[in-house]
C-alpha cells in the first residue's frame, strides 16, 4: 500500500517541533545545573543577574526632536526593560533561580503536548479524541503560564521593584497582562471542542449507518 505523501508544510513543522522541543529540554537540564550551582555557592559574589522588569515605568527624561526645521518638545513618558543586579546576592540569585526553573518547566510541559500533537497529525492521526485532548492540554498549560506569571511580576513588584529608587525614573504598579497568552489559550480551548464536537458527530454518523 503506498504511503500519502505529507504537505512539506506539515513536515516544516514537524521537524521545526522536534528541535524546539528538544531544545527547551536543554534549557530545562541547563536550568537545573544554575539552581544545583546556586545552591551549591559555586557562583562566588560577582554573580551578574540580568532579567525583565516586569511592571511600567515612568521617565521624567524631556528630549526634542528637530523635524521640517522646527523643534518640537518631547517626553519619555513610559517603558518596560530590564534590570542588572550587580554582583547580585545570593538569596536574590537564588530565588530567580527557581522562578527560572519553573516557568522552563511549564514551557517544557506545554512543547511536550504540541510535540505530541503534531507527531500524530505528521502519521495522519489527526481528528481523533486523545489527539484532540492534546489541544486541551496546551490551552491548561498556557493558563498556567499566564496564572506563573501574573504572580511573579505581582510579587516582584511587591517584594523588589517599589523598593528601587531611580534619579529619573519612576517604577509603577502597571503589571503586564500577558493577556496574549490568555487569549491563545482561550482559542486553542474553543478549537478543541469545536473538533471534539465534530469527533462526536462523526461518531454517531458511523452508529446510524
């Protein structure tokens, strides 16, 4: 019996899934080796912890901009970036150790179920019931992602960012929704009863003939 030949956009992804995924299990194994290490003080004190601000910041920075051979006033008003401990603690690098872990945990969860979802579409099981679940997996996994972190920029503002002080800068309490991620998990959620229901049609179509 000859095989169907698959889309090359099916394959694309395919392959794509399996590096991603992999990958991800790199980072993860990787991130367990920072926490052994971190919990190890194998780091010293010059330890250098760059991460994301997760909550708005304000500037009182006033600039101008020279257009059509006019001035016209400017103001930084509002951003997002990063910030660099130097020679980070070891309670700080420590606590953003485990908080890396876990959200590489939930990321590693959330390929797991999309690489099992397209390794069964890449054999042609595609509109099948433990597939479909796949797609109900992943729309849980990305709430909890969103859920992750909700809670840590809440408690990193709580607990670190208004306690900075800046000469020109003023940090807000304007947390990211990350409301990208709720909404690609609300999508995925309706798509899979959306497929389930056709699942069940199909089903009792088979019965009645």
């Amino acid at each position: 019996m000859k095989s169907e030949k698959k889309p090359l956009s099916i394959k694309i992804i395919y392959w794509l899934t399996q590096i991603t995924f992999w990958l991800v299990v790199l980072v993860f194994f990787a991130a367990i080796a920072i926490n052994v290490a971190l919990q190890a003080e194998l780091f010293g004190d010059d330890m250098q912890l760059h991460t994301v601000l997760p909550v708005q910041v304000n500037y009182t920075e006033k600039g101008t901009l020279h257009i059509d051979q006019t001035v016209q006033e400017v103001a930084f008003v509002e951003a997002i970036g990063k910030l660099h401990f130097i020679n980070t603690n070891e309670y700080l690098a420590k606590w953003f150790g485990v908080v890396l872990l876990v959200a590489i945990f939930i990321l590693l969860y959330i390929f797991l179920m999309f690489k099992n979802f397209i390794s069964n579409v890449y054999r042609g099981i595609i509109f099948e019931r433990y597939n479909i679940r796949m797609l109900q997996k992943i729309s849980y996994g990305l709430v909890g992602l969103w859920l992750f972190f909700k809670v840590y920029s809440w408690l990193f503002y709580y607990f670190l960012a208004r306690h900075i002080e800046f000469e020109h800068l003023e940090i807000t309490g304007d947390i990211n929704s990350y409301g990208g991620i709720l909404l690609a998990a609300l999508l995925l959620w309706v798509l899979s009863h959306i497929f389930m229901r056709g699942v069940k049609l199909r089903e009792e179509q088979e019965l009645t003939v």
